[in-house]
C-alpha cells in the first residue's frame, strides 16, 4: 500500500501516532536523556551544568508523562496507569508499549 504525505484519514499512519503519544514520549526520552548526560558527564560538573540539566529534566518529565497518558487512553487503560509507567521512565515505556490494546478487535476492518 502506497502512503503518501497528503494522505488523509483516521488510519493515517502520522496521525495514528499523535494519537499514541509517540511524539510526545520520544522528546521526553530524549529530555531525559540529555539531562542525565549532562549532569553525569563530568565528576565535577559546574552549577551552572547542573541548572540547565536540572531545568531540562524538569521540562522533559512531564512532556514524557503526557505521552504515557495518551499511549495508555490510545490502548484503553486507565490514565494512572500511563502516568504511573511515566514515572519509571524508559522502564515504563518499554512496558507501556509492550502491553496489549485491551479493544483491538474493535479497530479491525471486516
């Protein structure tokens, strides 16, 4: 099946993963990660290093929970859970993502 960018829809593969959450969870993961890079880059790292890398995590966290929340509410489990899965961050998400769509026969095509 060809997609192309002016492809339009509910099953449209971009629109599919806002829906998901996945923008919002990949900027977070990455947030994280810089964070931590940063403030575990050096043994002896400077305040102003430990400011922004503290700024970046407290900026990135709740970016990543909003996108466990909608990865959650997308496979039809409660919003604690998503938000709970946020909390562990990449833990969560790697078992967040792996958990089953409780109604995926409700999405198939007949």
């Amino acid at each position: 099946m060809f997609l192309s960018r002016d492809y339009v829809g509910e099953d449209n593969p971009r629109v599919i993963a806002q829906k998901r959450g996945q923008d919002y969870t990949i900027w977070g993961l990455i947030g994280q990660g810089l964070a931590a890079m940063m403030l575990f880059s050096s043994p002896n790292p400077s305040i102003e290093l430990v400011v922004c890398a503290v700024l970046l995590l407290s900026l990135a966290t709740p970016v990543l929970l909003v996108g466990c929340f909608r990865h959650a509410k997308h496979k039809h489990y409660p919003h604690f859970l998503g938000i709970a899965m946020g909390l562990l961050s990449l833990l969560g998400v790697i078992v967040l993502y792996m958990l089953p769509d409780r109604f995926a026969w409700t999405r198939r095509k007949t």
